[in-house]
C-alpha cells in the first residue's frame, strides 16, 4: 500500500497484519491513528481559540476491533491524551478536549462510540 504522499511507501498490508502477526499495518491502526492525529491538531486549534499555546500535546488512540452476529466491527475507539498546556486550568483543558473528540472531522466522520481520558501536566 502506498498514498500519494509518499508518507506509507510500498507498506505491507494484509489480512495477517490485522489477525497474526504480519509486519505492516491495517484498515483499524490507519483509522485509530488518523482519530488521534485529527484530535491532537483539533485540541490544539481548540486550545488557540481560547488564549492557551500547548507545548506538547500526545494522543494514543485504540480501536477496538470485535467480531459481531453481523461480522466484524470497530466497536470502540480510546484516545488516551496528555498535554502540556502552559497557563490552563483543568476545567479550560476539559472543555477544549471535549469541543475536540466532538468536532474533529475524523470523528464526525465514524460511527463508532469514542471515549476519552485526558490529563493536563
């Protein structure tokens, strides 16, 4: 698999890198990924809107991959986020996480329950 970005280049991409233990990626960890990527720069736009310049903001984010009575479906996606907000309260952080997971377009986009534990150092 490739883009047309040359970021994923030739990258393996098969069945056994979603259930065995293949060297590559799948369709869930390019989902997962693509949430928490659009998350972190949401946040961070959130946060701007609001006066507050992070210094790092870092987002895990884990799909839950479960088979179903009508087949296989991401059921889940964690974002587990940390950042270092110069300034915030934990009340403004919150606020802007949540406006975040609501309004990024990734999230938009999925039909699956996206939960989320945020942490302010």
């Amino acid at each position: 698999m490739t883009t047309d970005s040359g970021v994923l280049s030739a990258t393996q991409y098969s069945f056994r890198t979603r259930f065995a233990e293949g060297v590559g990626t799948n369709p869930d960890e390019l989902i997962a990924a693509s949430l928490g990527g659009c998350f972190s720069m949401a946040l961070s736009n959130e946060l701007g809107l609001s006066g507050f310049h992070p210094e790092r903001i870092e987002t895990t984010a884990t799909a839950i991959l479960e088979s179903l009575a009508t087949g296989w479906a991401i059921t889940r996606i964690q974002l587990d986020v940390h950042a270092i907000v110069p300034d915030a309260s934990t009340s403004a952080f919150m606020e802007a996480a949540l406006l975040a997971k609501i309004n990024c377009p990734i999230s938009r986009l999925l039909n699956t329950t996206i939960g989320m534990a945020a942490s302010l150092n």
